[in-house]
C-alpha cells in the first residue's frame, strides 16, 4: 500500500503539542515523534557500559616457596661469614 508523500501535512509534537509541518517531525529514541526544537537525542548514560566482574586471581601467580628462597651454599657462605667475625 503507497503512503501520501505528506508535503501539505500538518502534524502535532508529541512534547509541546504545536502543529508542524509532516516532514519537520523527527522521531526520538523513545518513539515521540517531535518538532527540531524539542528533539533531545539520547543522553549516553541512558545505556552505561557493561561491568565485568571483580577479579579474584591473579594472572601469573606461583605457589608459595616450601623453603627459604637462600640456597644451601649461600646459607653456608653466611654461616662461615659470621664465624669469622667473632
């Protein structure tokens, strides 16, 4: 079915209720179709960003140590570093 092109239309804002021309209306993000001097377009926080999780571990973790992270040899060394201090 062929609509009307609507040139010669009238038509009333869905905010402020003033008769327009047809063609002039412009329609919101909310389905109102309105005059160019009530349109607001969509205020960005209307759709916030998605929110991901909190993080609960971290990305390259490695157990911890079963002994002293000094080897053998360096306790050793330490030791006859101290016995010859006395």
């Amino acid at each position: 079915m062929p609509y009307a092109v609507g040139k010669h239309a009238i038509a009333l804002c869905d905010r402020c209720g003033f008769q327009v021309p047809y063609l002039s209306l412009k329609e919101e993000w909310n389905g109102n179709r309105v005059c160019k001097e009530c349109y607001e377009p969509k205020h960005p926080q209307l759709e916030p960003k998605g929110k991901r999780g909190d993080a609960e571990a971290l990305r390259h973790a490695r157990p911890a140590p079963d002994e002293d992270p000094v080897s053998a040899a360096d306790a050793a060394a330490y030791q006859a570093y101290l016995d010859s201090r006395q």
